[in-house]
C-alpha cells in the first residue's frame, strides 16, 4: 500500500469523528442549557467521554488498516479517562456542595453514619 486506504476503512473512521464532534458540540449545548453548577456537570463529562472512545476506536481502525497490523495502544486514553473523570467529577461536586453548605445556601443535609444506623 502506498498510503491509500480503501473506501471501507474511511467511511467508518469519518462517521466516527463526526460523532465525536456531535458528541462535544451536545456536551457543550448542555452546558449552557442547564442552570446551575450540579446540572451543568453531567453533559460535558458523558459527552467528552464518548467522544474519546470514538476517536479512540476511528484511530485504531486507520492506524491498523495503514499497518495490516491490529494497533491498539489508542485504548489506554479512553480507559484512563473512563476512571479519571467520574473521580474528579465527584470530587468537584464534592468542593461545590462545602462550598455552598460553607456560605449558608439550601443543599441537602450531610448524610454521616449517625443518620443511616435503623432505628428500632
């Protein structure tokens, strides 16, 4: 091959990076459409998410298709966010809730281990 690739390997890879970009652009609406901090969390981390996972699996697919060869060191970035974002998603709704609980605003109560033992 001289750096061609059939038709039947770009039409997936194209579809693929197009639904990653539809992904960041349903990320980036729900970011603006929600109101407040704790909505406006969930849409750019499930969106960023996948469409990581689709440009993962569109360059596993051209890398290997260019190579003949099966290429998939492009999995280790999705892995890595799969575990990483939900973390610093908690740990940022984490610091927003003390913070609002820390400037008197109306959040739910703290939950500790006193208010989950059953009462009999």
């Amino acid at each position: 091959m001289n750096g061609e690739l059939s038709l039947w390997v770009e039409i997936p890879v194209a579809i693929l990076l197009v639904l990653s970009s539809l992904f960041a652009l349903i990320g980036a609406v729900g970011l603006l459409r929600m109101k407040d901090y704790f909505q406006r969390m969930h849409p750019p981390a499930l969106a960023s998410t996948l469409g990581a996972w689709c440009v993962a699996l569109a360059s596993i697919i051209y890398f290997s298709a260019l190579k003949s060869a099966p290429v998939l060191h492009a999995w280790l970035i999705p892995i890595l966010l799969a575990i990483t974002v939900p973390v610093t998603t908690l740990l940022l709704a984490r610091a927003a809730l003390f913070r609002k609980r820390m400037a008197g605003d109306d959040v739910p109560a703290e939950v500790s281990s006193r208010h989950t033992e059953s009462k009999s």
